[in-house]
C-alpha cells in the first residue's frame, strides 16, 4: 500500500515537471502551420455558412429534397477538407504546450470536432440516394449554430497559444 503512494506521488511530480519543461506558447513555426491551416478555414467556412443559410431558405416549406442537395452542391465536401485540414495541425500540437494554450487547444480541438461532426452529417444527408430535405435542413441548422463556437473557441487559442 506505502509503496503504491510513493509510486502515485513520484507519478505527479514528474507529470508536473514535464508539463513545466513544456513552452506556454506555439514556436513561430508551428504558428506558421496553424495560420495557413486556418486561413483555408476562415476563407471557406464563411461562404460554407451562408450557402447553408441561403439554400436552407430557398427550401423553405419545399418537399424537394434533390433542388437542396443541387443548391448545396460541393459546399460541404469543401468543407470538410478545410475542417479536416484545421483538425489535423491541431493535433500536432497536443502535449507540445503547456497552461492556458494547452487548455484552449483543448477547447478549441472540441469545438472543432462538433462542427466536423455536423459538417459530416450534413455531407452524407447532401449526397444520400435518398434524400431528405428535413435533415439537410437540420444540418444546415446545425451549423449555424456551431459556428460561431468555434471561432469563440479559435480567438482564445490565438490569444493563449501565438508567439509573442
């Protein structure tokens, strides 16, 4: 049992020593990823968004699930590569940080598995055989409403985690 404890104690101090040797902030060279990375997102998530808002209120009180999925076209195959993208530079830098850039890459990485998970709902209802006008709306919905999360989410982790 003593040596359990001493075993769990001596587990935490290096656990709190490792993550004190690690940097508060990302080098400029993993903020050069991240922003690339990024950019491809802020550029296409917007135009993502309002072509899910404008389709969604074209469809309004239609049954017609094919003219959605036309007016929705590749918008959420786009998508999903930026997201994916986004997704993927994140995870390099999962224990590569410690403190608050840690904790908001955290954040950030949830947010931005919602929204991948929304987009890819949305992409499978866009491009199912058998279409369904309620659920490419819900999606659509969906979004919008998880969107401006992760942008929350992307403003605190440049705060935290940019090199000064």
């Amino acid at each position: 049992m003593k040596t359990l404890g001493v075993v769990s104690a001596l587990a935490l101090v290096l656990a709190a020593t490792a993550s004190a040797a690690l940097p508060q902030r990302l080098s400029k060279m993993q903020w050069a990823a991240y922003t690339k990375a990024h950019t491809a997102f802020t550029t296409q998530t917007p135009k993502s968004v309002a072509k899910f808002r404008s389709c969604s209120s074209a469809s309004t009180g239609s049954r017609d699930a094919r003219a959605m999925q036309r007016c929705m076209g590749t918008t959420a195959d786009k998508e999903l590569t930026v997201t994916n993208n986004l997704f993927t530079v994140l995870k390099r830098f999962e224990r590569k940080t410690a403190g608050k850039c840690a904790s908001s890459l955290a954040n950030y990485e949830k947010g931005l598995y919602f929204w991948r998970s929304v987009i890819t709902g949305l992409n499978r209802a866009i491009h199912s055989n058998v279409a369904n006008i309620a659920t490419m709306e819900a999606g659509a919905q969906q979004a919008r409403g998880v969107y401006p999360q992760v942008t929350k989410a992307a403003f605190a982790f440049r705060t935290a985690c940019k090199p000064k």
